[in-house]
C-alpha cells in the first residue's frame, strides 16, 4: 500500500474503551485530544500506518446502542390501540434524543473520512451496535470503507493484531440482534400492556410499592426464568417427608472412629426395621467381607465462561449476578481481564497460555505456584480441557494484566480477579489425585460399608482456593428432606441448560424480575417468589398455556442463533415467532379469567373506579370514527347515584370522577352526594375521553360482553371486532337467544332490535336497580320488581304476557315483526312493506309501530297514528343539526369508530345524531325516545 495519508474514523463501544484504543495505537506519542459535539465522547487523533497505508487517525465512541427500537407514534400509547395489533404494528429505529449529540460527531468526522473502523464489542450486540453507526455514517459518506476489528483485551498485542488484521462486519450477527429486539419488544409490549390494564387497578396489592404506577411487566426470558423460582418453590410447598429408620454400627480403634452405613439405605416400615435391628444386637460379631482400592482424580474446572463466572461469584462470594457484571466490565475496561461477556470454554490454539503464566509470576499469593506450573521439572502443567462451547467471538476469560491490587479497587474488584485467575492457573494444571478405601462389614447377614479418602496429590487445588476434596464425594441427602429454593448459582444453571437469554442478558433478567417485585433474594442468595409473581405464573398455568415455561423461549433462541450462522433469515424467525406467541396472547386474552381467579387467591379486590376501565381497555373494538385518533373500547361504566334535597338520579363518573372518590365509595359535588356503584350499562366508548366523547351504548338487558377475534365480513373499514353478548332472559322478547355474537358496525338486526324494544340505558339506570330512596318530588323509576316487561302487570310472567300471545313464533324470531291483519303500510320512500313491531320503552311500553324492513331507509310511524290519519313519514331526508365531526366522518378512517348512516339505532353520547332516526317522543333529531329528557313530562 502507501502513498497519501488517508483518514480513519475509528468508532469504539464507550468512551473508556476509545481512550484505551487511541492511547495503545499511538503509544501515547503525538497523541492530540478535542472535543466533538457531545461531552463525553471525545476525539483522539494521532498518526498510525495499517499495513504499510498511512493513516490519520480519529477514534472516538458511541455509548452503547446509538439507536432504539420503537412502534409509530400511533401505537406507543397504552390505550392506543388493542395489544394484539403490536404484533403487526410498524416499528423503526431511530437515534434517541440524548444520542443525538453522538450521531452529530459521527456524521461530521465522517463527512471527512475514507475508512470506517469499528471497535465494537465483538459479540452479536457489539455488532448490531457497529451497523447502527454504519447506518449514520453512510448516510452522509457513501463511499466509506467499512472494516471491522476484532479484539477480546484492552492490552498492546491484541489491540495492535486486531487492527492491521481489519475483517468485514457480520450482517448475521446483527441481524440475529434485530430479530431479538423486535421479538422482545412486540411480545413484551403486547402482554405487559394486557397484565397491567387488566389487574392492576382491579387488586390491592398493598404489598407491592406505590401499586397505582405498578407496570406487570412480561418479557419472554424474564417470565420464564420466574417460573423457575416458582416452581422450585411449589416443589418445597407439596412435599410431603415421610419417616424412614436405618441402622448405622462404628468402630472404634487407635486411629479414630470409623462409621458404617447400612447397605439397604432407608427403610420405611418400622416393624421391619426393629426386628433387623434386634437380630444385630443378638449377633454383633462384625466381619469384614470386602476392602477395595481406588485412584480418584478431581479434574480442575473448564476454562471460565460468564455463566459460571456469574455462578462461581455467587457461591464464593455472595455477589449477585448483577453486580459481578458490573464489576468484570470495570475489570476489562481498565485492561486487566479479556472480554467478560463470553459463551466460550475452549481456549482456542493460538492463544499464549505460557505468557500469560509468566505475569503472574510475581504475585505474593499464587506467584510461586505460577513458577512451578512452568517448571517442567516439576509436572504440573496440563493443556486445558475443552468445555466444548465456542461462540466463535471471544475466548475464555482470562486475566490480561498483573496486579497485586490498584488503588481505586473495591473489594469487589481485587475477589473478582483474583477468581479469574486462581481459575486460570488452574485450568492448566494436573487434576488431583486422591487414594480411595471401601471397606464392607457383615453383620448377622446384614450388610454395611464406609470409605474414606486420603489426598496423595493436591496439584490444581493448592491454587484453586474456593474447592476442596475432604469428607463424602456427595452430599448426606436424606429422604425426606425439602429440596432448597433456588440460589442465583441455581438459576443461572437452569437459564443457561434451558437457553433462556445470552450469558450478556442473564444477569438482567434476574434483576428486572426483583425490580418488578415478581421475586425476593434473602441473604442466603436464594429466591422466592412474591405473591404478585406466583400468582402471574399460577394464572397463565391454570390457561394451560406454559408460558412461564423455557420451551417457547428456547426455540426462538435456537431461531436467533441459526440467523447469526446464516441459517435461517431475519424475516423468516420474526414471522413464525411473531406468528406463535400472537395466538397465545390471543387464548391468553379470551382466558383471562385465569389470571383474576390466581390473583383473587393472594388479594383483595379493589375498589378503584379505574379497574374496570382498565379491566376493559385492551377490549379493542374499532377505531374511533369521530375523532380518528383513538380505538373505541368495549366498557362497562360504573354509575354513582346522587342526591341533593329531595332529588335522586344516576349520572355516570365521568363527569363526577375529579369530585368523587369510587374507592371510598362516596363522595360530593356541590353539595351533592355521590355514591358509587357498579351497575352501569355495556358500552362501546372512545379511548380519547374526555376530549372525544364518542360512544356507542348497547342494549340494556345486556349482561355479559367480551370482545372476540372475530372481524365483521361486512362492516368497512374494518376490523371490526365482534362482541360476544349474554343477555338477562327476562329482559328481553321470547324467542331471542340469550347468546349472540353481534357487531356494533351497525350491520346487526338483532342489536337494533333489542335496542329498539327494550332501550340502551344509557340515560337511565339499569332494569330493577335503579336509585330507590324515598322522594315526593323527584324522579322514580317507572320499572318495577316483579312486573311483565311489556305491559308493566303483576300477575303474570313475561313470556305469558297477554300482549304479546297474539304474536306468531315466527314473527318474534325475526325481531317480533308482524303485519297487522287490517292495516298495511307501505315504505313511503322505497314501497316495500312495512313491519308492525312493539315499543318497549318506558313511556311507549306495549305501543305498536311500523318500520322498513330496508336497512336503507329509515320510514316511522305509530300504528294509532296510521288509525288517526295523521299518516307516517321518511326520516331520510330530515337528519336534524349534526356536527362537523359528523358530517366528516366519512372521510380517511372516520366511519371506523360510528355507524352505518342509515342503519344504526346506536345512540351518540355527544349528542348528536349518528342515523336519519329522531326521538319517537319529542321528534327531536339529536336524540332517541330512550334518551327524551321529556319522556317524564
């Protein structure tokens, strides 16, 4: 090469890094430091030549990820949308706002430059981090020259090999990130949203801090590493210890005591073990039938990975995995061990085990021993054994620089390396060698044995501190003993077996499941679950739905992995993952009940007006029409009564709610008093409230509502999600299913119908439960308990009512439309004959009408008006005021939140009118009959 100088914009992962990269490269000398655009990160230039080029160097860093992965604006709101559309939302990455300083440098020094470097972490998510820089860079230098260095140590020979051997990114490896962090992030968002809008305001978690900001957080490694501690913990809560007897015989001579255990173990019937007992006693002549002789060898440990550094931490030290991270990437970054963040257990053949003995040979703890390791005299050395993982990025951890201990070190810092290399020294050294003597007794036919171990030679335990080999090779487990709670060392070995997270990520899943009060660790380093985190996992179990198990979370990490080898595609992982865990969420969804059931075991119920609201808020029916900004909800609205002097009513907590207090369930507002109740109507409501007041009230005898996966085939635009209703059977016409599957989109006779004849209640209280306080002038409820719902009488049941008898059981079935046998009335707009149907209103009860079977028209009139010659009329062409938002509501996404025009008898709580129909009391456009502030009058 050679020739001009060009320049390098070299770009490290943190600004500590950078430093070490720039001072090792120019060797300190003509090394110049400015500063860029964001304080932190700053610019080193110096002189350097790659492979003969001349080469004017810039190094600097990012902070990590440079960018984030975010839904559009539209679904990153809580209430924006229905969780499940997170799994098909669109997302983008983009640089956040305190990044923006960095992306700035990057762009400018790039603008300038011929070559690219990146000094990522060399691990998958240092690579994703390295396209993330090349994205911003290339987007204002296209012709830049990207390489890639490689380096596992902030130490000369590495930094200065990995930049004149320079290689090519790894699309893969970024790719594999890519797919993680959209999996994560729709999966996570979708069911975190789901828990958290369901039970949080439903429950008093009382035991949980400031539980009104409580996020029920769902990540699909952090939910099954609690399943871990939870089902370690129902394990210990169903055993049940059963008594056992054995018979154990010592014996005593000059050299010590020497204890014999019985050959049959445990025996659990103790009639049994009496009599053998006794026929011991009676023949205590022991004879020695057996002695034999064994070489044991305890192998040293596999080279350390950061799995069993996070264990080895744990057990040794009591250092939480968390805090071991933090302290190994101090270690690394300050130059005195190689990568910490590493699944490898193999060193591989070229590195220079012998150099790296030789530093520490002047150590005053393991200096001598490191001489004697290469002393070949001495024959202790042994090549390392291979834990048979390599993750093709780093090698094993191991120390890069001597120390005896620094002066900014913690205690943390100086346990922490000295582990890494007692670990190191050991892994080249001959295992130790141990004689071992089984001796087996007689004892009136009844068998016994014992053995003991005598060291010949320690080898790597001289320097491996934290091991030994005295006493029994196993544990003294007895039946009947409950198995421990799981430690840390325990979890990381479950996750790790199972391939729950990346030995980078373990550490922060274990953290986010105590942040998030699913899990306690007690000073014995050992994890129980809390109630809140039982009773998430007891709810998803009792679905049937493992999703607190591994299974799910290992295949898509076997997925992830197979992207980075190149053997399988981003899109192809992040569709069938995507595609799995949406139907569970869905069935998750439809089962909920589970989760209210499991959490009803640990807590009381709440009283807060906002859990059923948020009960319902992820009940996504369709986009809101008047507004076009939010979904509209399915809803169940609590009501508060009132009264103030003489008068009683309802009025519904929205327009109570900054005055009254439903926890508490009283409350006042201007001297009025409010008590809460939660008897109100099902509605379908928009998320905009109160800026947007659109909403959609549903029949009044309904009882029961719940949002399906079922989309309307006719209804557009869509989707619009069909709700599965149950209604009161008294309260509605015979021969209608209590059962039904019904779309609010307006193309629903059956809804229409009910509404019709039996009113929305949306202005009054619900059937029989309205306020009963005692008034001589104020407002009473004309239902009373007990009487037929059509023509108000006591005596006979509903289905018998007189009224009704006259009309066919065909007739009902279609919405009780029948002609009458001495009038017929035609359509006045299309012709077509009409139908005689019967009010169920509380000021029209039992009065007859007809309407157009058309859904396209919308002709009225009263059957006695027909009699009187007053005749009927079309409502068509006379629809009363309406709003802009109305009149606009056919445009863009507007008719996703209303109605069908002229098919809907839905009413608006805005006010205004949603069809060509008018009040059938007062004509009065902006209102049904139902809703007739005159209706009393």
């Amino acid at each position: 090469m050679g020739g001009r100088t060009i320049n390098v914009l070299n770009v490290a992962e943190k600004p500590s890094v950078a430093k070490s990269v720039a001072t090792i490269l120019s060797r300190n000398q003509g090394l110049r430091i400015r500063e860029g655009r964001s304080r932190y990160n700053k610019i080193f230039e110096f002189s350097y030549s790659i492979r003969g080029q001349p080469c004017h160097m810039l190094v600097t860093s990012v902070t990590g990820h440079l960018m984030e992965l975010e839904f559009d604006e539209r679904y990153r709101k809580w209430h924006s949308c229905d969780p499940a559309e997170l799994y098909h939302a669109p997302v983008r990455k983009y640089v956040p706002e305190d990044k923006k300083d960095i992306r700035r440098t990057l762009e400018e020094e790039a603008r300038r430059c011929q070559w690219l470097v990146l000094w990522l972490d060399c691990d998958r998510e240092g690579e994703n981090i390295a396209f993330e820089v090349i994205e911003v860079c290339a987007a204002v230098n296209r012709h830049l020259i990207l390489k890639r260095a490689r380096f596992s140590a902030l130490i000369d020979r590495e930094i200065h090999e990995a930049v004149q051997n320079l290689v090519e990114p790894n699309q893969w490896f970024a790719d594999a990130v890519d797919a993680r962090q959209e999996i994560d992030l729709r999966i996570g968002a979708s069911f975190t949203r789901f828990q958290t809008m369901l039970l949080r305001d439903a429950f008093a978690m009382d035991s949980v801090t400031d539980d009104k900001n409580l996020v029920l957080s769902y990540g699909p490694c952090q939910f099954p590493t609690l399943g871990f501690i939870v089902e370690r913990y129902w394990e210990i809560q169903s055993h049940e210890p059963e008594e056992f007897w054995t018979i154990n015989c010592s014996h005593r001579s000059d050299e010590g005591l020497a204890t014999f255990n019985w050959m049959r173990g445990n025996m659990f019937d103790y009639t049994s073990a009496v009599i053998i007992y006794e026929m011991c006693v009676e023949e205590p002549t022991a004879t020695v039938t057996n002695v034999r002789h064994h070489e044991r060898l305890k192998y040293p440990p596999h080279p350390l990975n950061t799995i069993e550094l996070e264990k080895r931490a744990s057990r040794y030290f009591r250092m939480s995995s968390e805090q071991t991270m933090k302290v190994a990437e101090e270690l690394y970054q300050a130059g005195f061990i190689s990568y910490p963040r590493t699944e490898t257990d193999t060193f591989p053949s070229r590195t220079d085990l012998h150099t790296i003995v030789e530093e520490q040979q002047g150590h005053p703890d393991w200096g001598s021993y490191a001489q004697r390791l290469l002393d070949s005299g001495a024959g202790l050395w042994r090549n390392p054994s291979s834990g048979g993982h390599d993750d093709k990025a780093h090698p094993p951890i191991q120390p890069t620089k001597f120390s005896t201990g620094e002066s900014g070190w913690r205690e943390e810092h100086w346990k922490l390396y000295e582990l890494v290399v007692r670990h190191f020294l050991a892994c080249v050294s001959q295992p130790a060698v141990g004689a071992e003597t089984i001796i087996e007794l007689d004892i009136a036919g009844e068998l016994f044995s014992a053995s003991g171990r005598v060291i010949l030679a320690k080898n790597y335990l001289d320097v491996y501190r934290f091991e030994s080999w005295g006493g029994s090779m196993i544990p003294p487990y007895v039946v009947g003993q409950q198995p421990p709670l799981l430690s840390e060392a325990d979890l990381l070995s479950c996750m790790d077996k199972e391939g729950i997270g990346t030995d980078a990520t373990m550490h922060d899943h274990i953290k986010k499941l105590l942040d998030r009060f699913y899990a306690t660790k007690d000073t014995n380093m050992r994890f129980t679950p809390t109630n809140l985190g039982e009773s998430l996992v007891m709810g998803y179990d009792d679905m049937g739905y493992k999703l607190w198990k591994p299974y799910l979370r290992a295949v898509m990490e076997r997925d992830m992995k197979a992207v980075s080898e190149g053997a399988k595609s981003k899109a192809e992982v992040l569709a069938s993952s995507l595609q799995q865990m949406k139907a569970c969420f869905l069935d998750a969804r439809l089962n909920k009940v589970k989760l209210f059931e499991a959490m009803e075991v640990f807590f009381e119920r709440s009283n807060r007006s906002g859990g059923d609201e948020q009960h319902v808020a992820g009940e996504v029916v369709r986009r809101c029409g008047l507004c076009q900004e939010e979904d509209m909800v399915l809803k169940r609205k609590p009501v508060i009564s009132f009264t103030r002097s003489n008068y009683v009513g309802i009025v519904y907590p929205s327009f109570l709610k900054c005055y009254c207090n439903p926890a508490e369930e009283t409350g006042s507002f201007n001297g009025i008093s409010c008590h809460f109740k939660k008897d109100g109507n099902f509605m379908v409501g928009c998320l905009g409230f109160p800026q947007c007041r659109n909403a959609i009230w549903l029949p009044g005898p309904v009882s029961e509502a719940a949002v399906t996966t079922n989309i309307c085939n006719i209804c557009t635009p869509g989707p619009v999600y069909k709700i599965q209703f149950k209604f009161r059977l008294l309260e509605i016409p015979p021969n209608y299913n209590a059962n039904h599957l019904g779309c609010i989109g307006g193309c629903d006779e059956t809804l229409i119908q009910l509404i019709e004849i039996c009113g929305t209640g949306s202005r009054m209280p619900a059937r029989g439960r309205g306020p009963t306080a005692p008034s001589s002038n104020g407002y009473q409820s004309n239902t009373r308990q007990g009487s037929c719902i059509y023509c108000q009488e006591t005596g006979h049941s509903s289905s018998g009512c007189p009224s009704q008898l006259s009309v066919s059981r065909n007739a009902r079935s279609r919405g009780m439309n029948h002609h009458n046998e001495g009038t017929s009335v035609s359509c006045s707009t299309c012709g077509t004959p009409c139908a005689l149907r019967t009010a169920n209103t509380a000021n029209n009860r039992g009065r007859k009408f007809y309407s157009c079977p058309s859904r396209d028209c919308n002709f009225f009139v009263w059957e006695d008006s027909v009699n009187n010659g007053t005749g009927g009329s079309s409502l068509g062409s006379n629809t009363g005021r309406t709003s802009n938002a109305s009149r606009n509501s056919g445009r863009g996404r507007g008719n996703r939140g209303g109605l069908h025009a002229a098919a809907t008898a839905f009413v608006s709580a805005t006010g205004d009118p949603v069809s060509g129909r008018r009040c059938f009391v007062c004509g009065d456009p902006s209102h049904f009959a139902n809703g007739c502030p005159n209706r009393g009058t």
